[in-house]
C-alpha cells in the first residue's frame, strides 16, 4: 500500500518542473554522446578527402603504409617494398605525417 501511494501523481500538478529532467537528461545526452561522435565523424571524412600521395596513413586494421595511388572510393598503400594493397577509403584511420615526409614504413 505504501508503494502505491508513492507512485501515485498530484492531481492538478502540471508544473514546468516536472518536464525539467526529461529536458535535461536530453541535452546531457547530446552533449556527451551524439554531438562528441558527430565531430570525429566529420573529422575522420575530413581526413580520408585530403589523403594525398606520399602520405603515411595506419588502416582501421592497424596496418601502416605509404598512399601511392588514389580514387574516389579505394586507396593503394604501399606496405613494403614492392608489396601494395588496395583499400576502401573508409579504411583509413589517421594520417602519422604529411605527403613525403621521408618517413620509413616499419
């Protein structure tokens, strides 16, 4: 019996308030959630339409190679000497150093 006097509403009580945590709990979520991830998207998008030839780039996979050649959708990496291997663009995670930076692929 308690409980259910506990769970029962005022009658009549249309206050802002009580549309306050709703309203707050939505906008923590937007916050800390969806508008952190809608920055490293755009920031990953970003980094896939500048790649150039030359740079060195680490896949989702963790694999490291140099760009050598470049599309709308795939790009080429060279991960050793004579070894090459294509990729979807969305593949590229971060880029380690500008175009022809002199770097060795490891």
């Amino acid at each position: 019996m308690f409980l259910t006097l506990l769970l029962q509403a005022p009658a009549g009580s249309n206050s802002p308030l009580q549309y306050a945590f709703p309203l707050l709990l939505l906008g923590v979520f937007y916050f800390f959630m969806i508008r952190p991830q809608q920055k490293r998207s755009a920031e990953a998008k970003k980094l896939r339409e500048n790649l150039s030839k030359g740079s060195q780039v680490v896949t989702i996979g963790g694999l490291h190679g140099r760009v050598v050649e470049l599309s709308d959708e795939k790009v080429t990496l060279e991960v050793d000497k004579g070894t090459r291997l294509t990729f979807d663009r969305t593949a590229i995670a971060r880029q380690l150093g500008g175009a022809n930076t002199g770097e060795t692929v490891a």
